[in-house]
C-alpha cells in the first residue's frame, strides 16, 4: 500500500512541478500603469489611430503583423526609451504586442515604458494570436 501511495505522490508532485514551469511562461493579465485590452478593443483603437508597436523579433514582425504596426524588439538592445521615442512620444498613446498570452515581451516591453514615463499604454495580451483568431487581417 505504501508502495502505491509513493508512486501517486511523486506522480503528484512532477504534475505541480510542470505547472509551476508552464505558468511562469504565461504573461501576467495586468501591467501596473498600462491598461489591458482585448482583441476587440485593439481593433477599435487601430481604426482610431494608435500606435502599435510589435515587440516581436524581427522575422515574426516580417512573416505577419498587425497592419500599420511598428517594429520594435523588446529581447535586442534596440529596446530603449529614446527608440521609443522615435516612434511614439511620451504623450501619446501606444498599444504594445507580441505573440499571445505565452508571450512575455509585450508585457516587458510594456513595464518598461511604464518606468520610462509613458502614461498612455495599453497591453495587448492576446497579440498576433488574438488577432488572427479573429479573422482581422495582417500585413
């Protein structure tokens, strides 16, 4: 009986383990200073003309993205305040994006605008996947 009582419990305890690992590679729901949105949300702010930005790598960005979006990589040591500046100023609105909700980039991305003095962020947690799920077109 303890036999099979070990095995259920290591069982047990290499499951948690593995949902530990996967759910640290899950970007967080909400950024403190940026305001999250969902696809439908997205759209209407691109019709409204906000600023996308891709914080994806550069081939991602090339093979598809969100039409009119800017490229900016948040994982290259082009991700600084004054290349953000360049494409959006403080003072205006930007909508940050990546792959989707297994994605962490729009989120850092995001955070760090956040601690550079952007006050105007949304967070776009689904992404690219959001957005082709929904049928809208890509570029």
């Amino acid at each position: 009986m303890q036999k099979y009582l070990l095995i259920i419990l290591s069982i047990v305890v290499v499951s948690l383990a593995n949902l530990a690992a996967a759910a640290e590679d899950i970007a967080p729901r909400h950024i403190v200073g940026a305001t999250t949105i969902d696809t439908d949300t997205a759209r209407l702010l691109l019709a409204r003309g906000y600023v996308f930005i891709d914080v994806r790598k550069p081939e991602d960005f090339h093979s598809a993205h969100i039409p009119g979006a800017r490229h900016l990589s948040v994982n290259s040591e082009d991700f600084t305040a004054s290349n953000l500046q360049a494409i959006v100023s403080k003072h205006e609105a930007l909508v940050f994006y990546c792959n989707g909700a297994h994605c962490l980039g729009s989120s850092k991305a995001s955070q760090k605008a956040v601690e550079w003095g952007w006050r105007h962020i949304f967070y776009y947690r689904d992404g690219i996947q959001g957005w082709k799920e929904a049928g809208f077109a890509v570029d």
